[in-house]
C-alpha cells in the first residue's frame, strides 16, 4: 500500500511530460537532441552551425568512423519581423510568416488594396498590369492525402505564384499557407523569383486567416492590407553537411548512401523536418550491423541548408561525385508510419529486390509499382552517378499540418512510429549492405 | 452533361472555403459577423465598442425591442509585445502571451535566471525569499475533460502563481498554458495580483514550448530566460452591455434572461469563446417565438467585459436588479454538443422540469444531479435575486485546445453542433417562456 501512496504522491508533484519515461532508442535521442539542445537552425545560421557541432559530436559519440563537417556557403533568407493586418473593410490581425527569398518591406511596412485570386489559374487569367500597386491573395484547396499529392500542384501558390503577381505589377503577395492544418501557425518555405523579376515581399497567412480573407472576398467589399516583412535575403552565409562513415568489412565495396538533412526552418524546431528523418537513417544505420558489422561501409549525410535550395545535396555531389557509391536512399517526409517501398534497382538485384520486399511485407508494408526517387539532398549523386534507389514512402496524411510551421515540435513525434521506421529501414540497410554482389540502377 | 461540366469548372476555381455553401441560420450569421466583421474585441477596447454598435444594429434587424447599449468602465489590460526565449543553456525562442493584468516589463525585457516548478504545490514549497531576483515557471498536467473539470484546478497555476511566485521574490512568472492542445499557440487569461503584491511580467507559453522547458529542466542544467511583455494594465476604459428583448404575450411576467458575453481575447476571435454563446441564446430566443410570440418576455444579454473580471454581469446587476426576472441561462463554454441540463428550481416547478428532461432526454441529452449555477455574466443578478437556473452543459472535450488562444476561429465552430445547441436552448425556452405559473429556485 505505502508503494502506491508514493508513486500517487510523486506523480501529483510531476507534469504529464515528465511523468512517461521518453523511449531508449538512438532515434528518439536524436531527434530529441536535435530539438532540444538546438532547435530551429535555418540554414545558414549560427544555429545551423551549432547543429554541425552537435551532430558530429553525436556521431563519433555513437562509434561512427571519418566524421567530418565539409563546409560550403549560401544565400540563405534571415528572418525580421513578419506583420499582417486587413485594415479595409475591417480591422483584423492575420497570423502571417515571410516566405524564403521573400521581398523586404519598409520597416513601417506597406499598405495597398488586396486582390483576391481563388486559385493560381484566377492569377494566371489577371490581365498584365492589373495588380499595379495592389498585393495578390492566393487562395486554394489542398487537402491532406497520404502519399502527399497535394503539395506538388498546390505549393505552386507559394514556388511561382508571388513571382507572378509581381510580373503583373503586384508590390507584395500573399498565399494561404500551403498546408492541411487549421491552426494560426502558418506555413514557410522557399519562394523563387527567376532572373529579371524583382523579388516582393511575400507571405504565407494561416488557414483560419485564408478562410477569414475568403469570406471577406466573397462579401464583395474591397480589402486593403497592411503588410511588414523585414527579412533580408543574404549571400555567402555558412553552412555545411556532416558525413559520416560505418566501414565495412569490405571497404573497397562501393557504400549505402543514407541521408537526411540538418538545417530547418527557423519557426519550428525541425522535429519532423527533418530531424525524425536524421535520427532514423542513423539509428538504422547503427541497427543494421548489431549482428557485427555489415559487409558494405553505410555513410550517412546529414545534409545542410536542404530548406532552402538543397545546398547540401549539391555540395555533396560535388566534392564525393568522384568516388563509387552502391545505393543512395533518405528520410525526409517526418515520422509517419513507412507503408510502402519503391525501388529503383536493375534485373540483377531481383532477387534482393523480392528479399526486401518480403521482409517488408512482413511488417505490412506494401511494394509499389513507381521507380523510386530518392529524396532531394541524394538527388544530385543519384543523376550524377545514376544510382540504384529504394524509397521507405511515409504516411503523410499529417504532414502538412506541421511542414514548415512553428508546430514542427518534438512532441509530434510519435515513439512507436518512429520505431517502426527504424526497423523498416534497419531490415533493408541489412539487406542491401551485406549485399556482395554489384547493386545497379539498371 | 453541360450542367455537370459547369459545375467540375467552377469549383476548380474556388477555394474550399467557398466552394461549400455557409449555413443559412440566424447562430451561423452572429458568430460568422461577429468573428468576421469584428474580430478579437477584448474588453475596453475600440473593437469591443464596434462590438457593441454591431450586435445592437443586428438585434434590431432581427427583430428585438428594447435594444440597449449600456455603457460601463473598466480596468484592462492592453497587450504590447510580447517575447521570450531561453537564453542558457540552449538558445530557443519561445511562444508565449502575456496574462492579462500581468505586470510590465522594460522595452527591452527582462533576463534572469528561471526555475522550474513541476506543479503549484511545488511553488508554495519554496522558501520565502527563494526567488529573488529569479523568473518561475509553473508546470502542471491539465488534461481534457468532458465537463472541462481540469480548468478550475489546474487553473489556479494561471490566476494565483503569478502573485505567489511574487510573494518570494520572483521577478516574472511563466506557466505552462492552461490548454489542452499541442500548437504554438498559448492561451490567456487574467492572473490575480492581491492588494500589496506588486504585479510582475507573468505570460504563458504553449505547451510544446513548456514541454522544451520541462525537457530542460530535467536535464538539470541552470536555465536563463529572456522576457518581454510590454503591455499595460489601464483604468477607465469604455465598455458596457447589450441587452434587448422579445416582448412576450404578458409583458407583466417576469422574463426570462439568456446570456452570453460579447467581449473576447485580444489573440483570437472570439468564436467559441463566445460568439457562439451569443448565437445560440439569440437564435433560441428567435425560435421560441416561430409558432407566436411566447408568453413571457426573453431577454438577451449580451455582456461586456467578461474575460477581464466579469465586469458586464455586475454592471447588469446593478443596473436591472430592482426589477424581477423569472430565470437565467447563460452559453459560454463553446459550440460542443449539449449533452446534459442542470437545474435549480424549486418543487411548485416540478411538472416543468419534468416536461424539460423528457423532451431533452428525446435529444440524448440527460439530466444530471447537481445544481444549475448559471454562467458567469448572470452570477451577480441570480445571487441578488436568488433566481431560478438552467444549465444546458456543453461537451466541453475540445474546448481548452481553443480557448483563450489565437485558434479560437470561426473553421472550430461546427454548423451541426451550433444547430444541435440551438435547437435544444429552443425546446428549454419554449417550455419556460410560456410557463405561466411562478418560477422560481425554492
Ligand atoms: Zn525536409
Ligand atoms: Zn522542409
Ligand atoms: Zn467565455
Ligand atoms: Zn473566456
């Protein structure tokens, strides 16, 4: 009796978050690590390169081998203050975030009509010249699917649509966020303004403020904005990717690329995106030579400055292009149950491609029928040296309710999830890096 | 087949917002203005007194008599900036708001060491004196209930921690949010600073940033907090009440007055908290009469100031308490489903309160055991006049991931639930209005 007093007592004394033991695993450490001692690291941040420091200190920790940080620079976005409010027909404050690249207002920002656009094509139709002095709203209606569909046509809003409007005169844009949540916490993410088109500011509101605009739109009653966003784009800033390696017991095979990428955006604190992705190409690494080491050398690549243009990627396939690699895959979608597998290997891997999905199909991931892709910080060494590929998809359906939001927080992490992800990837990284044989794209 | 391509064409050209048609109710119209064409309305301010100019317009419109503004004063808070981030031993900014009536701090904030207290029992353990020059920060582990019974409990981290964390020294205080959610959104509400303790800079951080908090404090490294609140608590600022009537069939009875509370947090919108109160009770109040006016009087209030110390329910107090009312109710805990009636009625109303069981239980709704209360803005007149109550208990599960946060948006309020809310209030009115006997508590 006196033991279940005490345990009563204590847990009256404890919060919830402190009360559940946290999971023993390398992964959770990771991302916790990551989340915790770090936190949001833009790319080309003091904080991206603490997360250097921190991820090549962790490494070694963790026994891996040629630990090494291989800096490059980058014109990276720095964050001022992000300021929204409708003036006309009403008074309302908006939940608004500078996209990356965005245009830099005044400090006192601007003021202008807003015109509304339900959809990219509504933009697209806008006669040239007619948002002169105005700023474009871009709505639409991404919805969350599991495979993620919606953001490739719906992040059109936020890639090409404030480049558009300010080819048709516009001096700032804004888009509903690119993102499946209802929450104030609005979306960021990189916007391009090709060569020859002045960049203008540009934001993202969130869905409950879109939905706000839309019905003020649809009352027919002209809107005006108020509109600061302080941040500068800046050239040459630090960044870097961290390599590491687990060597083989044959060095001379030609080695497993596993990646992920370090930096986030800075409004979260790159828990999903993509610090879950780091932390389970590593734990699996670690996992796939607990019966004694794997026959292939397993590198990992944390890359560096992903969020912004894939810097890393590109810097690792310039400085390691020369140098064999066997097979390259990555981690780069959160910390989603891993459903499906899709492999991109050659008729001599057939039947380590029907092991792989055997294995998987025991824990209830499907084989797809798509060549597989890689993600975006393998995808350089991959065209570069046209590798073998195996994608892990991720169940996205939550995705984008916390993709590139201040919401990217540990505790989206789901323990369980994220083991099991760890153990999908550690039965294909056993699999194909004990692989002796050549392992080819074709 | 042209109709339907007409149709496919349209609504690739609408967002989803618009695309699906808005609920043609009175509720759905007085929540949608009210959150629309208003917005956050805290108490004291220029929105709440558009606020005011809008509902009185509108019960006009609608059909009322007697539409009063009832000008008061009260004492408010006025929010200015508000930040904060660790500062040792990680660098991590944090989402924070500032309590209302909370203390002020320099433009440029505050720096101090904070010290982690897992619960309020924790902080009134600590010496007298202990907290010197240090920051608190009050954890706790509310969590959601049906009937929202965490919120008193667990509240008193938010209304009475402050003070205390004062009383030993503290130069600022941080909770964790009283909330249920897991967004970077924190949540209000006032704190309590008694006679003779100074008030100190108090807010409340989300609960992924106390979760990043708590992680830290774990790991028993001395923590430093950067703080900035810069609002102000200000005296004499304008606010009041709206009130109107349904004159009924024999203006003599005694009416029945149904409130909700007009004014909201600053960082929202006042949707479920309380715009929808103000829709139910109107649109009821409307309903009750669709066969003919209803034999007594109904009377709307819609109070002012009730997030800051239910300012409005005292003034309506003072202002109608010489005349008599026959029964009080009052919508201020969201738009969940009514799933339970309280009442307090004396035993000459007993055929009545069976009539109202049995034609709620016919809805799911059941009857509970206790005591009606009545909400907060007809606390002041049904203690003066010992009135008669029913409670009509909302689910009350979702409603502290919203409340007092900048989630608290027009996309939360459900149109069914909204309807179900109506329609039950309507069964209760309907009942009561025309009862033609005396009602009374005893
Ligand atoms: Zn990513
Ligand atoms: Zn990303
Ligand atoms: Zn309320
Ligand atoms: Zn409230």
């Amino acid at each position: 009796m006196a033991i279940f007093l005490r345990a009563a007592a204590l847990s009256a004394l404890l919060p919830a978050s402190m009360a559940s033991a946290e999971p023993q695993t390398v992964s959770w450490d990771i991302v916790a690590g990551l989340t915790t001692e770090i936190g949001p690291r833009l790319a080309g941040s003091p904080a991206e390169a603490r997360a250097r420091d921190w991820a090549a200190a962790r490494l070694r920790k963790l026994g891996f081998s040629n630990v090494a940080i291989e800096p490059f620079t980058v014109r990276s976005y720095v964050r001022g203050e992000d300021r929204a409010r409708l003036t006309a027909p009403y008074e309302q404050p908006l939940a608004i975030t500078a996209l990356g690249y965005s245009g830099t207002t005044p400090d006192k920002g601007i003021e202008a009509e807003l015109v509304y656009f339900p959809t990219m094509d509504a933009l697209r139709a806008a006669p040239a010249g007619s948002l002169a002095g105005k700023i474009a709203f871009i709505d639409h209606a991404m919805k969350a699917n599991q495979d993620g569909s919606g953001y490739g046509p719906f992040g059109a809003a936020r890639r090409q649509g404030p480049a558009l409007a300010a080819q048709k005169g516009a001096i700032g844009t804004v888009i509903r966020s690119v993102g499946t949540d209802s929450h104030r916490v609005p979306h960021t993410g990189v916007t391009t303004f090709p060569e020859g088109v002045t960049a203008i500011p540009a934001g993202a509101v969130s869905n409950p403020d879109a939905d706000l605009i839309a019905r003020v739109a649809k009352q027919g009653k002209p809107m005006r904005l108020s509109l600061m966003l302080t941040g500068r784009t800046t050239e040459n800033l630090p960044s870097g990717n961290v390599v590491a390696d687990l060597v083989g017991r044959d060095p001379s095979l030609p080695p497993i690329l596993v990646a992920c990428h370090l930096d986030s955006w800075d409004i979260g604190t790159g828990a999903i995106d993509d610090g879950a992705g780091c932390a389970i190409v590593t734990d699996a690494a670690l996992r796939a030579q607990r019966d004694g080491k794997a026959l292939r050398t397993i590198r990992v690549l944390w890359a560096g400055s992903e969020e912004i243009g894939v810097f890393g990627g590109a810097a690792y396939a310039e400085k390691h292009g020369s140098e064999p690699h066997a097979l390259a895959m990555e981690s780069d979608f959160g910390a989603g149950r891993i459903w499906k597998v899709e492999m991109k290997l050659g008729a001599q891997n057939k039947p380590m491609a029907e092991r792989i999905s055997a294995t998987l199909a025991a824990m209830g991931i499907v084989t797809g029928r798509d060549m597989a892709g890689g993600g975006a910080d393998v995808g350089a060494i991959i065209a570069k040296q046209k590798l073998a590929v195996i994608d892990l998809a991720q169940d996205g359906t939550d995705y984008f309710n916390l993709h590139h939001t201040a919401d990217d927080t540990l505790d989206k992490v789901d323990p369980a999830l994220l083991e099991q992800n760890v153990e999908a990837w550690t039965q294909v990284l056993s699999i194909v890096a004990n692989e002796p044989g050549p392992i080819a794209a074709e």
